[in-house]
C-alpha cells in the first residue's frame, strides 16, 4: 500500500514537471522580443569577457616577466644529431636497385 502511495506520488510529480516543461516553448514565443533581447544582451556580456580575456589582456601584459629562459639539453641533442647523421649515412650507402616499372 504504502509502495503504491509513493509510486503514484512520483508520477503525479513528473506529470506537473512534464506540462511546467512544455510550457517553456510557449512562454519563450510568446514573450519573443524580451527573450531576444535577453539572448543579445548574454551575448555581448560573453563576447566582452572574451575579447577583454584573450586580446586587451594579451596585448597589455608585460612580455619579460612571461618569458622564461630556454634551457637546451646538451646531450639528448647530440642523441638527436647522430640519429640523423646515421640515418643520411644509411640513406647515402644504400644501393639503387633499378626496378621494372611494372605499368610501362
């Protein structure tokens, strides 16, 4: 009984939810002009934040105090430069096998 109670309360719940939810559509077309002026007044506010967030504060900040000095690991780029002095030196002692163009 008590189970029933609680389901039927549940349903009569999303019921009142679900008929306050379709009136959303209505209430938005009919107040059409306010909601357009909501959503163009929401769209300058986010398009200043973000023009005041990524160009005046970028162009304004102090370019010295972000730069950090570049640290170069010595020997990790003398692993790198073999690597590709071994590579050119195995390309160049390759021997061009002269293959058939199988299309001619």
């Amino acid at each position: 009984m008590k189970k029933e109670k609680i389901i039927q309360s549940i349903i009569n719940d999303s019921k009142k939810i679900f008929h306050n939810v379709k009136r959303i559509p209505w209430f938005l077309g009919s107040h059409a002009f306010l909601v357009i002026l909501l959503l163009i007044m929401f769209d300058l506010l986010v398009g200043s934040y973000l023009y005041y967030q990524y160009i005046y504060l970028a162009q304004n900040k102090d370019p010295i105090k972000s730069r950090k000095q570049v640290i170069l690991d010595e020997e990790g780029y003398q692993f790198v430069l073999d690597q590709w002095k071994k590579r050119q030196e195995s390309f160049d002692n390759k021997q061009i096998v002269d293959v058939k163009d199988p299309f001619k």
